[in-house]
C-alpha cells in the first residue's frame, strides 16, 4: 500500500522559555506504527517549502518501502541466514557452498549489519571491484592470491539471485545488481573428444568392473558422477533396455536409453555382482574418484583431461546430436536445459567435419554443381554470335518458303 504523508505543526518549548512550531511529517508504517520526522521551524521555512518536502518524503518512501517502517527490513546478515537455509533443499550442495562464500564476501565487503534496502547500485559495483583487487583476502587468515575474473562474475551473478529473492519477498523495491554483467565472453567449448578407441583403453585400465560401468555410464549414457553411483539394479528395464536416473540437480526422475555398446558392460557388471548388492557401480569410493580416474589415465596412456566426468557425459551429447535424435529429445535424456546444452556441451569436432564430406548429400550436391557447370558452359557456346554474309542469309531466309506459288523476287502472287 503507499504510505500517505501528512504535514502537521507542532509547537515545541525551547530550553529559554519560548515555544517554537515545528513542521512535522507523519506517516504509518507497514507495521501499523505511526513515524514522525521535524523538517524545520515555521519561522524559517514557509508552507510551500513544507509541501514541498513532504511530497518528496512521499516520493521516497514509495521507492524505498524500507523507510515506511525500518523494524520491517532485515539487515544484510539477517536476510542471508534466511535465504540460505531457504535454498539447502533446492540446490546441490556444491552449489550451496558457493552461495555460502559469496554471502560471507557479502558481509565482509558490504558490512553484516548494514539494512538491505540501505545497498545501492555504487555498493554492488564497489563489491565487484573489491573483489577483483583482493580485498576479500582480509577476511580470512588465509593469504588469497586474486581471484580470476570469472569467478568475480560468478559471485555476481550468485549475489544478483540473492537480492532478487529480496525483490520477490517486497523487501526492496530494486536490485542493486541487475546492472552489472558479465564483462566476459562465452567460454571457449575447447574440451577432448573420447572416441570408442580411447573409450576402450580406459575400460582396458579399470582395476575392477565398478570402474568399467562408471565409466560406461558416463561416457555412453552422459549420466553425471553423482547419477551413475546412485544408480541401483532395481532402476534398470533389462526387457526395453532403459535406465531410470534420478537427477540430483533437477529433482526429478528421467528415462535414459541403453546404447548397444553399453548394454554388455552392465550385463557383465550384473553377472559379477556380489551377492546382495544393489549399487551398480560397487568398489568405487566417492571421495577418490578424481584420483583413481588420474591413475586409470595415465595406466592407458591417454592426455589429461580437465573434468573427466563432464567430457564423458558431452562427448555422449554430442555423438546423440550427430546421430540424428531431435534437440529436445537428447536434451531430455542428458536432464538439462536448452539453453546449457547449447552453451557448453554441443561442439562441432574434426569427425563431423569428415563425415560431412562422405555423405550422400554431399556426393549429390557435387554432382549438382557439376551439372550446372556443363549446363552454363553448353549455354554459353549456343549464346555465341554467329557472323554470316549476306549470300548465306538469302539463302537460309529463302529456304523457310516451300510453297510453289511464293518464291522472292515473283510479286505477283501478292496481288
């Protein structure tokens, strides 16, 4: 509701003895409180002027409802205590450990105390020069080198979900950091492409079958680490050969198809199975996977990759793409959007460069332009000016007459 701001004089005892009017703002908060504000005596500031600072008091308060009721607004501290304990069951927990470094960057930069709606615009752009500069090192006792510029941006964008969380809850009225994007461009989508030849010598390499189904899960059903060492034996349809995948990120539940070349490697991983066992990734602890993938590479003497598990679950991505399946399709079975699936997994690599040129459609469109080529050349020489004298023209133009009574040069007959 907009606060409505009345003018009143009130009439205040000086510490001489004299009483002095006062102009007077009121207005009633959010809370139902009623809140005063002295804006002058009435002996220096005429009636006008009065009006005229109520209406802009009006005009403030509409913009910043923080000020209808202060007690109403939480401080920044106040405000990222709730909000993280809001998103613990929305998000992973990686994720929350990120929003949770942003929010102490937050209250160490922007001050933990400091009323929400008192955070400008030149605030959100002081904390993301602050953070460039290091300055984030003084609040801990560690010493910080400075951090990269894209993780500058991703606390930006981090600190912008957050304060929009404010602007849905009617805290604030704008977000201070809607302004400030990213100054950096698109990643580079520079990642290894892991052929089946490659893909089999880090099957070669697994020291156990739970190893060698990980790895099949990721690089032929693009699950995520998370995904494929959830995965239980109960979750597979062995009649039409489909995998039931639980997404941790999304919440919900997807159908993923069991390819040909993964169909072996899970019915061998079955058949192995200790007794009892309803994991379908068994001998493989979470906590060492980055390290036991590093020995099972360099076992297979293959380069090393960035994120193992994130280029295994895009090269399947990818070969789905090229294999003809609709976008919306794929993008179903990999559990993300359209709009991630297009910035960071899809990339065009020197296969399907290759193949393209092997294609019936290519051998066709040669063929075409071949085609077209002899036609315009035949054109070309028919299009030719042919020179002729004057004998050979009478003659031609004579023998386009084949009747016996028109012959040149007998004019009778047109008589």
């Amino acid at each position: 509701m907009t606060p409505v701001v009345t003018l009143t004089t009130q009439n205040v005892r000086a510490v001489n003895g004299k009483r002095y009017r006062y102009f007077q703002l009121r207005w009633y908060g959010s809370d139902g409180k009623r809140y005063s504000q002295s804006i002058g005596r009435a002996d220096r500031l005429s009636r006008r002027q009065a009006e005229k600072l109520r209406q802009a008091k009006e005009l403030e308060l509409r913009q910043k409802p923080g000020l209808c009721s202060p007690g109403r607004i939480p401080t920044l501290g106040g405000f990222l205590v709730t909000y993280l304990e809001s998103r613990r069951s929305e998000l992973a927990p990686g994720s929350i450990e990120l929003h949770e470094r942003t929010a102490k960057y937050l209250k160490g930069l922007l001050g933990e105390d400091r009323r929400l709606d008192q955070i400008t615009r030149f605030d959100a752009r002081e904390f993301k020069t602050a953070l460039s500069k290091a300055e984030h090192a003084k609040l801990n006792e560690r010493v910080f080198d400075k951090i990269s510029p894209r993780t500058v941006d991703q606390h930006i964008r981090i600190a912008r979900t957050m304060f929009n969380r404010a602007v849905d809850d009617d805290l604030i009225t704008y977000n201070p950091f809607d302004r400030l994007a990213g100054g950096l461009p698109p990643i580079e989508k520079d990642w290894h492409y892991v052929g089946l030849d490659e893909f089999g010598k880090l099957v070669a390499a697994s020291p156990n079958q739970g190893w060698k189904t990980l790895l099949g899960l990721c690089r032929l059903s693009g699950l995520r680490q998370g995904e494929a060492l959830s995965l239980r034996w109960c979750d597979v349809d062995w009649q039409k050969n489909r995998l039931m995948v639980w997404a941790q990120k999304t919440k919900r539940r997807r159908v993923v198809p069991i390819v040909p070349e993964l169909l072996p490697i899970l019915r061998d991983a079955f058949e192995h199975a200790p007794e009892g066992e309803s994991l379908m990734v068994y001998g493989v602890t979470a906590r060492n996977v980055w390290r036991d993938f590093g020995v099972i590479r360099k076992r297979a003497g293959l380069a090393k990759y960035a994120k193992w598990c994130h280029t295994l679950r895009k090269n399947r991505e990818s070969d789905w793409m090229t294999s003809g399946f609709p976008f919306h399709v794929v993008v179903e079975w990999m559990g993300h959007s359209d709009e991630v699936a297009r910035q960071h997994y899809l990339r065009v690599n020197e296969a399907d460069l290759d193949a393209a040129t092997r294609t019936p459609i290519a051998a066709k469109v040669t063929q075409k332009v071949t085609q077209i080529e002899k036609s315009t050349a035949a054109d070309a020489q028919d299009a030719a000016p042919q020179v002729l004298n004057l004998k050979d023209f009478m003659k031609k133009a004579g023998d386009r007459i084949r009747t016996d009574d028109v012959q040149l040069g007998k004019l009778a007959f047109y008589h």
